[in-house]
C-alpha cells in the first residue's frame, strides 16, 4: 500500500508521523511523508518531502500568542498556511497514493482525496475534531459545558478552515478539481493513551483511540556531561516550542524554586521557552537546547513542561510526575485532566510562573509518584503504530483493475 502523510506544525506535530512512517515501512508499505522545514525531528530512512513552510521561523517572529497571531494574520500566518494548503495537495497528487492520513492543519487534504478517489483518515493528537457530550473541544475552554454545548465547541475547526477559502480554492484549481467542499474522514485517529483518557461513549466506530505514535525505544549515546548529570536525582524543564512572555524571568523561577530544596535542574531550552542567564549557572544547573526525552524523563523526579500532547505522553510513560505550564492550544487541557486524573498538581499558567508557584508544585510532586507509577505500568504495552496500522489496512481497499 502507498500511504501518504501530511503534518504541520512544531516539533510535536512531526515526531508521531515520523514514528509511524518508520512503523509503516517496516510492515512493507511505501510511505512518503510530508512535513514543514525545520521541525527538529530524525528522518533519517524516510522518503520525507518539504511542504516550504517553517513553523519554526514564526514562532520565533511572533511567538504563540493568538492576539499576535490575529495581527498579523495577512502577512505571516496566511503564506505560511497558503504553502501548506497548496504544497500538500501538490505533494498528494505526485505521489498518488492508496490513503492520505493527515494532521488537522492540512485542510486541503479531504479535498485532495476526493479527486484522488481515496480514502482518507484525520490523525489528531488530540481530539478536536471528533465531537463529545464527555467534554469541551481542547483548545476551547477546560470548563465542561454540559453535554450539548460541549459538542458545539467542535464547530471551531470548521470554522477554521473557512478562513483559507482562497487557499483552497487554489489548491482544487491546481489539482483541476470542480469545488473545494470534500467528504467526512474515513476513519479519525487520536494518537492519545486510553489509560490517560477515556475513550467517549458517544464517539462513533470510525474515531479510534489509538495509543501514542512513538518510534521503538533507541538508547543512542548521550552527551557525556548529561549523562553524568543525570545519573543522580534533578528535576526536568523544557517549553518544546513555545516562546511567550519572559523567558528568562521563568528560567530564573524555576531555578530559584529548585535550588531552595537542593534541587538539580536539566533546562531545555527548546525554540525559546526558557532562558539562563550567566548569573544563575551553577554545578546544579545542566543547559541544553535539546535532550532525548525517551532518556532522560524516566530518570527525572518531576518534569516541568508544557503541557503538549506528546510530552504529556512520554512523561506518562516514564512514571515522572508532570508539573504543567500551559501556553496555548490543548495544553490547558491536559494540564487540567492530568490534576483531575491525580496524577498533577494544579497546572500553572506561563503568565504566573513565579519561584513560589513552581516551589508549590514541587513540594507536591510526591503525592502524586506512585498514580504515576502505576499510570506508567499500565502504558508499558501500548503500541499505538500497530493499532493505526490495524485501521489503515480495515480502512484501505485495493483499487479494481
């Protein structure tokens, strides 16, 4: 089977489709995937294409705040989505393949199957397409509504995609497509953990809860001083891709709320998230913009993140207690479910990290150690690349000759 995968985002919006491209080519397919520039992520041995869009490059210009992104909307959000739109339909039609599994950023792409005469499947980190009496879109409010207005929050995606028509349009014109309305997924796909979240009762049989995408576990060498550093107890703190507000008022907090418990302390910098300034280095303190998180979070005592899907998720698997600073999107989210689950403390918002919030959470971090033990165990034999496979194959039909 050809299958097609297009993403688009940061770093975390990458790594699940690298993962299961590797999965899918090792289970004899042949997979393409394509993806914006400088995602950060290992493609080593994939036939991956460029979409010409760099994510990267617009956070660091405009940040993650949705006002900033408002602003300036015409001048830097829209090209880059322009590229997305108009360079996934081109890279589909090239590569003609049997399904198109995509990210919810690629709008084009049910539009680009329906030409193509076939299936395609939504793969979402988080479900914010798949309605739920159970609780709000992600991304929307963490508050639950009620059952009915909850599933009315789903509508923002749709609405969403109403804000690239002329995107679309060129995209349906360059595929010598007649309109740019396109059919329902054939299948919708939520790369989250079933022992993090429930799966809805109200879901229909074509969404699956499929586990989270991660490639086989790869002890590559580290860095000899971060080993060295990790080898005894330290706390983890990284933002991935966020850049928002002061970061180096939040290095600072983090560093000072640590080393007031004798705390040591792994920085990951990442696109911007925290910075370090010279005055605070010290033999307690490890600074690197980036560190395997399959590596180091199992041998962290606290992981203090964002709040995306993907570390939420890794951090779950090594047992490590999250303490979560959301900034944007579905991170509120999981940083609310994770408290609820008692597996967090309360989660923080980047606006009030403060040596005292941060010290609040830590002091808490070991009444919640053994749930997330327990959490880690149970999560040990998930394979999500599997079950998607299981899905794409049910959903795939040989085209007739």
């Amino acid at each position: 089977m050809k299958i097609m995968l297009i993403t688009a985002g940061s770093r975390g919006d990458v790594e699940p489709f690298a993962a299961f491209a590797r999965g899918a080519q090792a289970a004899g397919h042949k997979v393409r995937l394509a993806l914006p520039d400088n995602s950060g992520v290992d493609l080593s041995g994939l036939d991956a294409i460029s979409l010409g869009a760099d994510f990267s490059a617009m956070i660091a210009d405009q940040g993650v705040s949705p006002l900033t992104a408002m602003r300036s909307f015409r001048s830097t959000v829209k090209p880059v989505m322009r590229a997305v739109i108009v360079n996934s339909a081109r890279a589909a039609r090239d590569f003609a393949p049997d399904v198109l599994m995509y990210h919810p950023k690629i709008v084009s792409a049910p539009l680009v199957a329906d030409h193509l005469g076939i299936p395609h499947i939504v793969v979402e980190a988080v479900p914010v397409t798949a309605p739920t009496r159970a609780f709000a879109a992600p991304g929307t409010t963490t508050a639950s509504l009620g059952g009915a207005v909850n599933r009315l929050t789903y509508q923002a995606m749709g609405a969403a995609a109403g804000m690239f028509r002329e995107e679309l349009s060129e995209a349906a014109a360059l595929l010598g497509a007649s309109a740019t309305s396109a059919s329902a997924p054939a299948a919708t796909m939520v790369t989250v953990s079933p022992q993090l979240l429930a799966r809805p009762d109200d879901w229909p049989e074509s969404v699956h809860l499929t586990g989270p995408w991660t490639a086989p576990a790869t002890e590559r060498a580290l860095d000899t001083a971060l080993a060295e550093f990790i080898a005894e107890p330290f706390v983890y703190a990284g933002f991935g891709s966020m850049a928002a507000g002061n970061a180096a008022a939040r290095g600072r907090a983090i560093i000072e709320a640590a080393r007031a418990r004798s705390i040591r302390t792994l920085i990951v910098t990442g696109w911007g998230g925290i910075e370090v300034t010279e005055d605070l280095l010290g033999a307690d303190i490890f600074v690197t913009d980036s560190a395997p998180h399959a590596q180091v979070m199992p041998q962290a005592t606290a992981a203090i993140h964002h709040g995306g899907a993907g570390t939420v998720h890794t951090a779950a698997r090594a047992g490590t207690t999250s303490i979560v600073v959301p900034f944007i999107a579905d991170q509120p989210f999981w940083g609310k479910h994770l408290h609820r689950a008692g597996l967090a403390p309360k989660p923080i918002p980047y606006r009030r990290v403060s040596a005292n919030t941060i010290g609040t959470a830590l002091d808490a971090v070991p009444v919640y150690a053994s749930a997330n033990r327990a959490l880690a165990e149970r999560m040990a034999d998930e394979n999500g690349i599997t079950v998607a496979l299981e899905v794409v194959e049910s959903t795939w039909r040989p085209r007739a000759q």
